[in-house]
C-alpha cells in the first residue's frame, strides 16, 4: 500500500498543529516544529524525506524557500528603514563578509575541517534566517529600530548566504580545476545581473500590469506564485541558488508599488509561508540522519558556542559602529541571530555536491548546521523576549488597546485601562477630538489610522484588542475589517453611532467588528447620556473573598461588563468569549452608574447639542 499520500497528511497536519501547540503554550514555534520532525523522522524512522520523495525532494524544498523568501521581501517597505538604512547596508555589506570569513576559520581550525568544507560551511551561516525571525519578532513586539536590523538581514541574508556557498563551491570547482575561471566570473556577473535586474524588472512589469487592470482580481495571488516559481528557476539556470535573490528583489519591489490589492495578496502568501514553512521544517529535521548526528562532539560543541557568543557578536558591533544604533540595540541584535530552513536546506544541497566531487568531510556539513540551527533556535528563542524587555525594547511589554475614534467614552475606557497597566493608543484625524487625550496625558495618533504612515509606525499587531469608536459607522467597520487580519477578528470591536438598520440595509456579518457590550443596540449617544448621568468606567479586582457573583450583586443590574484584565496581561473581552467568567485575580472593566444612584427615567432630561454632545439641565 502507498503510504506516500498518508505521509504529506502528516507533515501539512503535524506542522500546524505544532504550529497551534506553540501559539497556545506560547512557545517558539520553531522549537515545537524540530521536536515534532524529529519524533517522525530520525527517532521512529516512519518518513524518510530523500527515501519516500526521490528525486523530487531537493528541487521542491528549493521552491518553497524561494516562495518564503518572496513573502519576506513582500514585508520590507523601504519607508520603515529611514532611521536603519545605513546599518542595514553595513550589516548585510560588512557583516555578511566577516561572518563568512570567521565562521571558515573557525570550522577549518576548530572543527577540524577541509578548506573546501570549511569555507561553503562559513557562507551558509552567514543566513540569519525569516522562518524564524519573522515569528519570534511578532511574539517579541519589539521597537523599531532592532526589528527593522533583524527583518532587513534575516531576509536579505538568506539570498545572500545562498550565493557566498554557491562562490565557495564554484572556487573549489576551480581551484582543483573542475572548472574555468573566466567561465566562473561570467556565470556571477550575470547571475547577478540577471537576478538584481531581473527581479526588479519582473516586479516592476507585475505592478504596472496589476495596478492597470491587466490582470482579474481572482487571478492575482495565483500569477504571482507562478511568477516566483518561474523567475527562481530561470535564474538558477544561469547559477545554482541564485534564484533566491532574484525572489527576494522582486518581493521587494512588489512591497514598495503602490498596488491597491497588495494587502490581500501579502495575507495570501503570508497564508502559503505558514504551511511551506511548517511543513518544510519537518522534512528536513526528518531528514536528518542519524548515523550524522553521532559525529557531533566537543569540537563542534566548541564551534557553535563560537559561532553564537563571538563571532555574530563581533561581526554586529564592527558592522554597525557610528551608524546611529544604540550599544543596547547592538547587543540584542549581536545575540540574536537565529538559523532556520534556508541554512539546513542549501546545506543539504552543498553537502552532496562536495561529495560527489570527492570532498570526504562534505557529508559533515549537514550535521554541524543542524546542531547550529538547533541551539540558535532554542537559545534564542526562549531569550529574545526576556532579553529585550530587560534591554528595555519592547514597544509594549503587555497587549495593548487601540481606540480609533476620540470622545469622552474612548477618553475615559483608555483612562481606566493605562491605570491598570494596559498600553493604549487613541487615534483621530481631527485635531479638536484629539484634545481630549492629550489632556488626559493618554498617547495618541494623530492622523489617518488607515494610511501608509500609520501602517509603518503604529503596528496594529503589537495591540490586544481594537475598538473603533468614531461618529461615522461606516468608517468603524472599514477600519473593523481593514485591521482584522492583523489584530484578530474575534479583537475588533465597534462602538455604534446611529441605530442598526434593517435587515436589507444591513452589512455582510463578514463586515465589521463586535459590539462592545452585551447590548447590540448600546450606541455611542447612550454611552454620552449615561456619562452626563455620572456614568462610568470602573475597574474592580475579583479576589477569593470577592468572587464574580458577589462583584454582580454589588452592581446595578444595567451594569455593562466590558472586559476583564488576567493576570498575565492578557484582554478577556466580555462578547468576544461565549464561556468562563471573571477568576480571582482578575480585572473586571464595567461601565455602569455610580453606587447607590438611580438612573432611571432620566435620559428624558437630557438634550443634545448639534455637535454630539449632551447636557443635563439643572434640577
């Protein structure tokens, strides 16, 4: 029975339930995915990736690294580098070369191994690796300034790294005169030619065709998938890896063209990466071969603990000195330097390569990037966040709350919340509401929360929860369904203006967000007459002694439970969870009127002013 089918079941199914595993007992999802390819690989030997897919399986893995690497270059806008540019250039620049060049040394005098090995071993670790930057960086929510350096050089780097091994190889070629010289230098001319022009010239053609209606909506993600596919490789054609980089100028271009559609086709590949990225991980930890793994001893050991403490410390702070970059910021990035698919895959492909041409200590590749990619992965992994909140370069240590939408209601939630240690934001692009806020001493954003601006210094993804609370109900469930993907769909929320149309009138349930109380009906004005009424947000802790059903006796029974606060940090929004309750230790955020007073009867007393606003006339 072919069991062939059954198998890629398990590896797409394993993944993302490592995947889920990791997000659940937030983990690193890297570490979570090693230990699940190992456990169906090398411990129970029940799939053996080079065995069970042949010939397939080197030119499939080099696909999906070129579609991650597209996705990565899809994430670098060249706005969000203005402070980081120049450090960036030297990193890749400067710090790519002196990486490659201590790693040779080291694994030559230290490991013990060939030149030839030594030297493509040295460029394949120049890799930093997005598989496992971009995921630690969104659990991590770091500032700016060191996430930008970490994304720039994760991404670039790979292609980069890629092509030092493929200049190694091709030297060694020539050197033992397997090959000619000028017929090396013609290959990397063109290669690069061809992949930096070719890159930004198939970018650039995809753009001008989108952006003109060239293409139907419905067939944009699946054209561009088979254009990566396509530009990788005809490039490789002229140079073996040099695809890589021509998918990662392409990415970028795409990333930086002003393509109205870019956003949907970005959280499509983004979607792709997760599965490739997942699934590719556990085929080349079950890949590994056991046999391999034995001749790991003290040298290598010795080689690693070089490798992460001295030789990326050193190559950061050299590269990077009188470019802007704080002494904090180079210490977090000289430790973090994480390898992931890339650098086990185009080992694998080098390690044959150098065999079949008579390099005995080739095989020897594999195994000592294996162990470096599992010690960065765990060191760096269960660190990166410790390290940077003790560094002080966390944009927000706990989730935070987003409010688009100023007024006395947004003012005084966002009040209560910073009380109680949640970062907040108020955003407006009116200047008179924005007042408000600020002379709440609340930080807020002045300007358009949907624009290109607020896209590269807000980062909706560092927030909890966003609730969109503006006098337009229409723009409230633009900006619901427009930070969706980001924030989560279960964490919109949206405060009513005006009463729910009718049915025919309504909007799609894939629209907009959640109503943020029990109420559906609560509209912004019945928040303002309640306020005018003494009305407020109140937030009150659930103790042992004081436990929720007692808390709800104590309140008016029209009381509105917004949210409760866990001790952890995290957000529990009252209509976004349809089981549990508040726990001893908890927060409970409530808007509801002051002890002891009766409201009722009297919204009748209130008038409205023409600017929203409402007044209680005096007794």
């Amino acid at each position: 029975m072919d069991q062939i089918p059954l198998k890629l079941a398990i590896i797409a199914s394993g993944g993302i339930f490592a995947q889920w595993i990791a997000w659940r007992l937030r983990l690193p999802a890297i570490v979570v995915l090693l230990v699940t390819g190992f456990v169906i690989g090398p411990a129970t030997g029940y799939i053996d990736p080079a065995t069970d897919f042949g010939d397939i399986y080197r030119p499939v893995v080099s696909m999906a690294v070129a579609v991650i690497l597209f996705e990565g270059g899809l994430t670098l806008n060249l706005a969000g580098i203005r402070e980081t540019s120049k450090a960036v250039r030297r990193l890749i620049l400067i710090g790519g070369p002196l990486v490659w060049l201590m790693t040779a040394l080291a694994a030559r005098f230290v490991v013990g191994l060939s030149w030839p090995s030594a030297t493509v071993l040295g460029a394949i670790l120049v890799v930093t690796g997005p598989t496992v930057v971009m995921p630690l960086l969104r659990q991590t929510q770091l500032t700016a300034r060191p996430a930008s350096l970490l994304r720039w050089e994760a991404i670039v780097n790979d292609a980069v790294g890629a092509l030092f091994a493929v200049i190694a190889f091709e030297s060694f070629l020539v050197v033992h005169h397997a090959e000619d010289p000028t017929g090396l230098v013609v290959s990397l001319v063109l290669a690069a030619v061809v992949a930096i022009g070719g890159g930004y010239a198939a970018g650039s053609g995809i753009a001008v065709a989108f952006s003109r209606g060239l293409v139907p909506e419905y067939l944009k993600a699946p054209l561009l998938l088979a254009a990566v596919l396509s530009a990788h490789a005809l490039t490789n054609l002229i140079l073996e890896e040099a695809g890589l980089l021509t998918v990662t100028v392409m990415g970028i271009r795409l990333a930086n063209s002003r393509i109205a559609s870019l956003a949907e086709m970005r959280r499509f590949k983004e979607t792709i990466t997760i599965l490739l990225v997942s699934g590719l991980f556990l085929l080349l930890t079950a890949a590994l071969d056991t046999q391999a793994l034995r001749t790991l001893d003290l040298r290598v050991a010795g080689f690693v603990v070089l490798v992460m403490f001295v030789i990326r410390p050193i190559a950061v702070f050299l590269s990077t000195a009188g470019t802007g970059v704080k002494p904090a910021e180079q210490l977090f990035v000289g430790w973090i330097a994480p390898r992931g698919v890339v650098a086990v895959a185009v080992s694998g492909l080098f390690a044959v390569a150098l065999t079949d041409n008579g390099v005995v200590d080739g095989a020897e590749i594999v195994p000592i990037v294996f162990g470096v990619v599992v010690a960065t992965v765990f060191a760096h992994g269960f660190t990166i966040v410790p390290l940077a909140r003790f560094l002080e370069l966390t944009s927000a240590a706990k989730p935070g709350v987003l409010f688009v939408g100023s007024s006395g209601v947004t003012t005084a939630l966002a009040k209560v919340l910073k009380e109680q240690g949640v970062p907040v934001l108020v955003a407006d692009s009116e200047w008179s509401r924005i007042r408000e806020p600020r002379l709440a001493d609340l930080p807020v954003y002045f300007g358009e929360i949907l624009s290109e601006d607020a896209h590269d210094t807000v980062d909706a993804k560092r927030f909890a929860a966003v609730i969109a609370a503006t006098p337009i109900d229409a723009y409230n469930t633009l900006v619901c369904t427009d930070l969706g993907p980001e924030v989560g769909r279960n964490s919109v929320f949206e405060i009513r203006s005006g009463p729910r149309p009718p049915e025919r009138q309504s909007l799609s349930f894939t629209l907009g967000g959640r109503p943020l109380t029990s109420d559906p009906e609560m509209r912004l004005l019945d928040f303002q007459l309640d306020q005018a009424l003494g009305w407020g947000f109140q937030a009150t802790r659930i103790t042992e002694e004081f436990r929720y059903a007692a808390y709800k006796e104590s309140r008016a029974p029209e009381t509105r439970i917004i949210l409760w606060k866990k001790p952890s940090g995290r957000l529990v929004f009252f209509t976004s969870t349809k089981s549990g309750s508040p726990e001893p230790g908890d927060v409970v955020v409530a808007f509801g009127p002051p002890k002891g007073e009766k409201s009722a009867g009297l919204h009748e007393r209130l008038t409205e002013r023409p600017d929203g606003a409402v007044t209680l006339p005096p007794e």
